[in-house]
C-alpha cells in the first residue's frame, strides 16, 4: 500500500470518543464471524481471526510469540495489528468513524456499538497490549504517522519523511512529542481534546520540556519547519533562535495568525531571559527547553536590532488587528490555519467590543491586551457590518477546518 494512499486513509475525526483513524484503503475480506470457541487456538496463525477475537485481552499479555501475528496482513493490506486495535476497543463498544474498521466490527455478533465509550473503560493489560499493537502498527512503516511519536523517541524524523502529511497532521505529531510527557495545551482546546482522548495520555501539571531528548527536540524542530513549510509562514514560535541575529523581514510574517505573532514579539524578550506578568505567556514558554528566565527583578537586556525586530512584528500585528473591523476578509487570507487560530481570531472581533469570555483561557488572553476593555453591557449590536461579515466568514472557515481537524490519527 502506498503512503499516499495509508495518509488518505488515515484522515478521519478528532472528535469525541468516536475518534477513529483506521489505517487502509481497500474494502476488507471478511473475517470470520465465529464465536463458537472458547478460548483462542493454540497457533495463532492457524485461525488468526478467531484467536484475536477471543484472546483474553483484560488478563493477559500478547507475547512474543502470538504478537508475530500482528505483523501480518489480512484481507487487502489491512495489518492484524489494526485488526486487533479494533477488537480491543470494540469489546468495550467504541463506535468508529473509519468506514473500514466499522464494517469490520458489524461482522462481530458480539458487538454492541456504545455512544458513552470512554477510555477509562480500559484495564492496565488491555493499554499494555494497545501499546503492543500500536507498536506493532508503528514498526510496520519507516515513517511516522500521528500516535506513532512514542516510538520515535530514539531516532530522528527527516523532513523527506513528512512531504505527504496534512497539516493537521504535522500539527498533531508535533504536539505529541510532549504530550507523550504530559504537557496539556489550555491555548489549543481541541488539541487538548484530542489528547484527552487518548487512552495513553496522562496530564502532567509539572510537565518539564527539559526531559525532552535530543531526539524528540531534534522531531519537534524537524516537524515544525513541517508545518511552516504547509502553511507558508517564514516565522513560527520557537524559531526565532534559530533564526539568528538578523533583522526580521516583513514577508516573513506575511502568513502569521495574530497569536502567532504575539508570541514570536514576546519570544525575543524570553531569549534574552526576560520574565511575564501575562499568564498564558509565561505559561507558554515554560514549556520551553531553551527558556532560562533571568532572577526575578532583572529586566532583559534587548539589543537595538531586538527593538527593531519587536517594532516590526508590532506593525504586522496592529494591522491585522485593525483589519477586522475595517476591511473584509476572504477565506483565501486564512488557508493554513487551524480551527484554534480561526477561533481565537474571531473572538478577537468580539474582544474588540469588550465581549467577556465564559471561557477561562480566552478573557485571560484578551485581558493582557492594552486595546481591551471589559464591557458588562455587551451585544452583538455593537457589531459593525464588516465586523458582522468577518465573523461569519471567520466562522464558515473555523467549520470547514475542525472538519479537516476530524481527520487525525489515532494514537
């Protein structure tokens, strides 16, 4: 199976526990429907479909032995490491969206699809033998796919390996890389939510990018070059090292969301050690490696190209801000976001008006900037018509992406 056709596949739902991402292209051969047995043959590969369905998942590990199994195809190239993902989250009722995996199961006169699916369902054996079968998935291709990055913490990721991924995708395994050690995502909800989702996730609220190892630091910078390569932005958060001491290009900011760019301008005073008293920034690069903010009541030292630096990102920013209620978007000027930055850029419409968040994140967001103004006595009447268009531009555009965003992988 190609790889072009395996990512084709692959792009199927990030949201709820319906999440599927199944992993083939071609109609599967019907596996056998027999439960008639009680317990599952002696050699596996006399009767894999009738040894995977029945095997003791909840009490026991696959071992090495019977996991040679899951290294084989079945049907048309549809790996029995997948087979068996679907059986152990299927035992449980899972309903998945991947058109393969679902007709797999209905196949199954044991199951019972269950809209309340939880990941919390699963014992300690069963996620150890997920973690088997994903491995086993991992270790059939020489290129990393979205829950593969556990098995990608000791060897490099090149960029030739990533020419065929989405960018949601890119997105997805670039955040992985930490999630793996329990960083949460408060900026990003339906990051959050993905991960959240996953039944090897556990949030860490002391989360320390310094356990990073060379190699997941070395995928994290590979990946995101990735992703700025996808949308064509020059500049993307923790680039700004690596880019060097050079003065910053206006073209380079042409594709940056306004988040985007409050982070890079907020990223030269973090280089040189600088401290925020702005929550959701501090935030944000603590999570940073590199990130060694001076003694408290020290104030960074900026450079005069540091200045210029931050007075041209300031520009660009300003400009995209007042061009919200001022000229008209189309949805072409927003290719390469996400849902996230679409969401946060139409919200910055209501901010504008002084609209109060119910959510945490977004009024702590928009209360660290000078322009806002809390208004108790919000409405939607205070909208102009070109700020009303945007919003509903922003809006159709924010719709269309979390669809695309519904297309992750698994892990």
């Amino acid at each position: 199976m190609t790889r072009s056709a395996l990512a084709a596949a692959l792009l199927l739902s990030l949201v709820a526990p319906t999440m599927v991402f199944g992993q083939c292209v071609k109609k599967p051969t019907k596996p056998a429907t027999t439960q008639k047995k009680a317990n599952p043959p002696k050699d596996p590969l006399s009767d894999p479909d009738s040894f995977l369905q029945n095997f003791p998942y909840r009490t026991r590990l696959l071992n090495e032995d019977e996991q040679q199994i899951l290294k084989e195809d079945f049907g048309d190239d549809l790996s029995y490491a997948m087979y068996a993902r679907a059986v152990i989250f299927g035992k449980h009722g899972r309903i998945f969206v991947d058109p393969h995996i679902k007709e797999i199961l209905t196949y199954f006169k044991w199951y019972k699809p269950n809209p309340k699916f939880s990941n919390s369902m699963l014992n300690e054996k069963e996620r150890e033998n997920l973690d088997i079968v994903r491995g086993a998935e991992a270790a059939s291709r020489s290129w990393p796919m979205p829950g593969d990055m556990r098995w990608w913490r000791d060897k490099y990721v090149l960029k030739e390996m990533l020419n065929q991924d989405s960018l949601v995708q890119l997105h997805v395994m670039h955040a992985e890389v930490e999630a793996v050690h329990g960083k949460t995502f408060p900026d990003e909800p339906l990051i959050q939510k993905y991960f959240n989702e996953r039944y090897w996730y556990k949030p860490s609220a002391h989360y320390d990018p310094k356990k990073l190892n060379a190699y997941e630091r070395a995928n994290m910078a590979e990946l995101a070059k990735a992703e700025a390569k996808k949308t064509g932005q020059g500049l993307v958060p923790g680039s700004l090292l690596a880019y060097g001491e050079k003065p910053i290009k206006p073209e380079l900011l042409a594709r940056a969301s306004l988040y985007d760019l409050r982070l890079l301008r907020n990223e030269i005073y973090a280089i040189r050690g600088g401290r925020f008293q702005t929550k959701w920034i501090q935030d944000h690069f603590d999570t940073e490696d590199w990130y060694a903010p001076l003694p408290k009541g020290q104030t960074p030292k900026l450079s005069s190209l540091d200045e210029k630096n931050i007075a041209t990102i300031l520009k660009k920013e300003n400009e995209l801000h007042l061009a919200l209620s001022s000229k008209k978007l189309n949805a072409v000027s927003l290719t390469g976001m996400l849902s996230d930055d679409a969401g946060r850029l139409r919200n910055e419409i209501f901010a504008r008006r002084g609209k109060i968040f119910k959510d945490k994140w977004l009024q702590s967001y928009f209360a660290s900037m000078p322009w806002y103004k809390a208004n108790p006595n919000y409405s939607d009447k205070l909208l102009t018509s070109i700020e009303r268009s945007n919003i509903k531009t922003i809006a159709k555009f924010e719709d269309e992406a979390r669809a695309d965003e519904r297309n992750m992988a698994e892990g």
